[in-house]
C-alpha cells in the first residue's frame, strides 16, 4: 500500500510527522507539504509560476516540501511519485469543523485527491492551535479510523476531527446550523488600524453533527461528497423555460 501524507500546517509541523508514523503502519509512506504554513488557503492552486519539489526528510520519512498550496502537493505528489493507494492529510493543528470545512486545505488536499481518483481523509486535532499541540491521545484513534476506512473502500473522502481525549468514534453530518465569522478590529505599533478574520464559538450545535461530536470527546468521521448540486431544490422547469425563451429573444436596437 502506497501512501501520500500531506498537510496544511507545513513540512515542519509536528502534526505531520505523527500522521506520517501511525500511515507507516499500514503501508510505504511518501510526504509532500507546503514549505511553509497554507492553513486556511482551501482548495487553492499556483497556475502563475512553476512550482519546485524539494528533498526535505520529515522525521525518518523519505518527504519533499513544495512552494505551493496543499492542493499543489497532492497534484505533484500523485504526478511525481506515480500514484498512491491513499492520500491522508493532517494532522491539522485546529479543528476544521461545520463550516471550517470550507476554508480548510487540510480538508482541500484531501478532496484533492479524491478529485483524482484517490481515496482519501483529512485529520484535525480539535484545540490544537496551542504551543503544545499532544498528540498521544490521539494515535490511537487515527490508526483505527485509517482501519476502518480499509474496510470501507467506497468512502473517497472522509473529513476527521479528533478531539484531545477521545472517548470513542462516530459517524457525523457536518454541522451549517450557522456561520460564526466575524472581523475584530487591532492596531498596528503604528498605531494604524488593522482587521483580524475570527470566529465566534458556535453553542449547541445540532444532534449528529461534527461539532455536536467533538464537544462530547468522540471522533468525528463525516463523509464527504463531490457533487455540490442542493439536490433537496431542484430546479423549476418553467423557470428553466423562461431563461431559454429571453435567450432565444431577438436583441432591440
Ligand atoms: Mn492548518
């Protein structure tokens, strides 16, 4: 089994060595990451300047690190390492919950990859913004879920959130109840104005979902799809009718 570990967090992130050990486990492991930080940056690729792929080991991993977005390593990763069987992603430092989802490219490499035919997951440490992000607690559980997405090879992609102290697993929905974005306002040592993009902590999110399961210490494993179509409105035919007939409409002079 051929394995591509990424992430968002960087080459250097501790988080990307403790995936990278506990994949070791169930297969031959090769890493491709950012250079530096991506978080954030979605499903975002370079198309204005060539990209390089650098010898860079991560821990006793054979890994390269890339000047691009984490959708960029998986694309070079895939391309120069002749494929893979699984590409993983994380372990993100932070949750990418509900609609974090969104922003995430923890999440964004790992829909990479199944936009490439590759099955695959992303890990978030829920709380792992801190110094001291642990990762003890947490291996465990990452090795079980890479079992049980073995198993379950019709998954192309699974978004994972493990809390610090897990105390079990559960499938989810992701939770979009409400979006908590909001803009806090600083000052430069300029004293200049400047703007913070934060989120307020969202409370009592919905029964089954990702956020519902993180704030009761278990795992969340919530799979994920392609297709983006809101298949639950589907569109008015007569609607359809009207576009087709101004479109069809001879322009006035
Ligand atoms: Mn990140």
């Amino acid at each position: 089994m051929r394995i591509l570990v990424t992430n968002d967090d960087g080459v250097f992130s501790p988080g990307l060595v403790a995936l990278a050990s506990v994949a070791a486990r169930f297969g031959q492991v090769r890493v491709v990451a950012p250079d530096v930080e991506q978080s954030a940056t979605s499903h975002s690729i370079t198309i204005d300047r060539p990209l390089k792929m650098s010898p860079t080991p991560v821990g006793d991993f054979k890994a390269f690190r890339v000047n691009g977005t984490p959708a960029d390593c998986v694309a070079l990763g895939l391309y120069r390492l002749d494929g893979a069987d699984l590409v993983l992603s994380g372990i993100n430092l932070g949750s990418n919950l509900g609609h974090e989802i969104w922003y995430s490219g923890t999440v964004a490499a790992a829909r990479q990859a199944a936009l490439l035919g590759v099955p695959a997951a992303a890990f978030s440490l829920v709380g792992g913004e801190g110094d001291r992000p642990r990762f003890r607690a947490v291996v465990a559980y990452v090795e079980r879920v890479i079992r049980l997405l073995l198993e379950e090879p019709t998954l192309p992609l699974v978004n994972v959130n493990l809390p610090p102290e897990p105390k079990g697993i559960r499938w989810t929905r992701q939770s979009v109840r409400a979006h908590t974005g909001r803009v806090v306002e600083g000052e430069d040592t300029f004293g200049r104005r400047n703007y913070w993009l934060a989120e307020a902590p969202l409370s009592d999110p919905d029964e089954g979902t990702d956020r519902w399961a993180a704030e009761r210490g278990l795992v969340s494993l919530t799979p994920l799809r392609l297709d983006l179509t809101d298949v639950t409105t589907p569109a008015d035919p007569d609607a359809a009718a009207l576009i087709a007939l101004k479109e069809a409409a001879p322009r006035a002079r």
